[in-house]
C-alpha cells in the first residue's frame, strides 16, 4: 500500500518534532551568543540594587530572584582571609564609623594610586571584620538595612551557592573578581594562591565549572592560570567615562590601564585591549572580557547653541537621561571572532542612568545588548534582567 505523500510528510513530521520544531519556518534561529545559549545574567554584588551589596543577604536575595550567577569582588582581611567587598577601604559600604573600638584605625592610604581615607580591611582580622555591618553605597537605594547584614567571606559564598544549587536544582555559579591584586601584592597579602585554593578545596578547579574568575589586571589572571587555575577566565576592561559631546571613552588614572600595566611602565590603555591584536592577546590566557557597556553601545548628549550639553529632560542635571545611543561598535563580532565571550558591566534600573530612547525602561537597554550577541551581563537588578531575557527570548520564537 502506497501512503499519499502529504501523510508520509506528517508521519515523518510527527516523529521530528519530538528532536526539534517541525517546518524550518516554526525553527527558532541560534541565539547570536558565542555557544549559542541564553545570556548569563550575572548579579553585580549580588542583589546590590535592593540590600546593602555584598553581604550573605544580598546574595540570598540575589539567588531567590533566579540569578544564573552572584559576583562577589574580593579583598584580603589581615589574616588573609578573602571576603566579599568593592574596595580595601571599609568607610564607604559598611558601618565601621559607627564603631568606636576601631576608631584609632582610621588612616589615609593610596590605593592604586589614589590617597584614600577610611578604615582597610587589611588592619582588620576576619573575626573584627564579622562585627561590621553593610551599608547602602548608593543614597538612591533603599537605606533601611544598613548595618543589619554582616559581611561574608569567599568560603562561605561558596557554601551558600552550593547549598541552594542543591536546593533549587539550578546551576548557580559564583564570579569572583581579585580586587587592586597590585596592592594586596604590595600589602603581603596576594590573593591569586588563596582563591586558587579554596577553588582547588570546592572541587571546581575545572573549565565546566559553575565559576568565572575576573580582575582588571591581566597579570593576576595570568598569574593564577599559570598557577594552573583552570576555570573560565574573565578580562574586565574599563575606561574612565563618556565625553557625551562626541560619544567616545575618556581615559583618567587609574581607570586609564591596568594598575599593573601602569606599574610596569606599560603606556597601552584599556582602550588597545579591544582591537583584533588586544582581543588575541586576552585569547591566551582568557576565555572572555568583561568590558563597561559603553564599549559595545556609547551614548553621545546634543550639545547647544552655549556649547554645553542640553538638558534634555530639564531636570537641572546632565546625565544618561539627555542622552540618546550611537551605533553599536563591532566588538561583539570581535570577541565572538577571537573567541571570547563577553559579559559588560553594568546595567542599572534607575532612570538617570539610561539613555533616553529606552524610554525610562531599563528592560529595553538588556534587550538591546541581548539582540547585539553578549553572553551575560552584570546587573544590580536581577528581576529586571531576567524578565527583559525572558521578552528577548520569547521574540527569537522560544
Ligand atoms: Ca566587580
Ligand atoms: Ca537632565
């Protein structure tokens, strides 16, 4: 018995459909990423956009709201222990000030070349550091935890992010960064060999392994891959701001180069890590970069008939909001070319910090870079990441 050809192609059809979309019309296209899966939605400080950044809390906070990813930057106390902090200097992120036993431990320091005054964690043991609080580090954020939540060390992230992969069935991946790894060089308190490791200890020496390890300075992530460090590697790459008259990154010390490019004497910029030699050479030591946004979508304001930027919204100030996107570059290609991923930095809710034609949405800056091909991005808002992916997935056709 002959079967008519429209049944065959049904029969056929139906069998299919159970591998992949049946009819190439229906077939969703390859998402534009370097693996071709969703992008990592990284939460920058953990859920830093709702609780004081960087304590246990924020990052609880940050896994309940679904983040693929909680970042902690690292810094070394006085017995060496790794914890979770943006900056050596404690004055501006928890409530050192308000405690009078460590008053006489206020000093002046140059950090990366930059005199700093405050209390640094490396006057501190970890034991001291526990009896501190965390403190919004942004007025705009909400002000009522400050001080609640204690600050956490590497180890303990770690065994947090364990605990709820196990608990939830997710993959949940930790993306420490080695903070000013020059100075803590400097101070005898190298951070490389101790977060190789507590790697090593995890069991996540590994390149499948739900971590990523980042830093500005490419001499401490060569430093720990030559270690042996075999885990996914990030290059962060940085500039100093926008000069909204043109569109283009501005370079100021110390956001010019790495700090240990600066101290070696090297005269290359963050700026020549992004053209086809630079990217080939973070290729051998690195598997992706993790540059400022700008980098991939700058901003450029309409400068006026007194030669100063309009204030666009006639709020009084210039910021994002009198802004309006350029063109995208070409570094997604690039990277992508070079084999690189690429995770930019940051994305952020408030208003004033999003260019004018997304509307206030901050939904439609994710989805913009998402269509453009990166592999994640960092965020201070994991909820508002994930449901711009979530809109950004449902247009491919998933
Ligand atoms: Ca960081
Ligand atoms: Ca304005």
């Amino acid at each position: 018995m002959q079967i008519p050809r429209h049944a065959a192609l049904l029969l056929v059809c139906s069998a299919s459909v159970l591998i992949a979309a049946c009819g190439s019309s229906d077939a969703p296209s390859a998402l534009p990423t370097l693996n071709g899966e969703k992008p990592l939605v990284v939460a920058h400080r953990g859920a830093s956009g709702y609780i004081p950044e960087e304590t246990y809390e924020a990052y609880v906070k940050a896994i309940e709201l679904g983040a693929d990813a909680i970042e902690p930057d690292l810094v070394s106390t006085k017995d060496g222990v790794l914890i979770a902090r943006h900056d050596p200097n404690l004055a501006g992120s928890t409530d050192v000030a308000n405690h009078p036993e460590f008053a006489s431990r206020k000093k002046t320091l140059s950090v990366d070349g930059e005199s700093q005054t405050g209390w640094f964690a490396s006057d501190f043991t970890f034991a001291e550091i526990k009896t501190l609080g965390g403190i919004s580090t942004d007025a705009e954020r909400p002000q009522q935890f400050n001080g609640l939540y204690k600050l956490v060390s590497f180890q303990e992230i770690i065994d947090l992010v364990k605990a709820k992969s196990k608990e939830t069935g997710r993959t949940i991946s930790v993306y420490p960064e080695t903070k000013n790894p020059s100075y803590h060089r400097a101070l005898g308190l190298p951070l490389e060999d101790k977060l190789i490791a507590i790697i090593n200890q995890a069991g996540w020496n590994d390149k499948s392994a739900p971590i990523f390890v980042q830093s500005f300075e490419p001499g401490s992530l060569k430093e720990m891959r030559a270690k042996g460090l075999k885990t996914k590697l990030i290059q962060l790459i940085d500039a100093d701001d926008v000069d909204l008259k043109t569109g283009k990154l501005t370079y100021a010390a110390p956001y010019d180069r790495p700090v240990d490019w600066a101290l070696a004497g090297d005269k290359r910029m963050f700026s020549d890590m992004v053209t086809p030699a630079g990217l080939a050479e973070i290729k051998t030591y690195a598997d992706g970069i993790g540059p400022w946004k700008r980098y991939i979508v700058s901003v450029k304001g309409t400068v006026g008939a007194d030669g100063k930027i309009v204030d666009i919204n006639g709020d009084g100030k210039i910021n994002d909001a009198d802004t309006t996107t350029m063109e995208p570059t070409s570094l997604v290609a690039d990277a992508h070319k070079a084999g690189l991923m690429l995770h930019p930095y940051t994305f952020r809710n408030e208003k004033r910090r999003l260019a004018s034609n997304y509307k206030g949405d901050p939904k439609e800056e994710y989805k913009q870079f998402f269509r453009l091909g990166v592999d994640g991005i960092f965020t201070d808002f994991t909820d508002t990441a994930l449901a711009a992916r979530a809109e950004y997935l449902k247009e491919t056709g998933r």
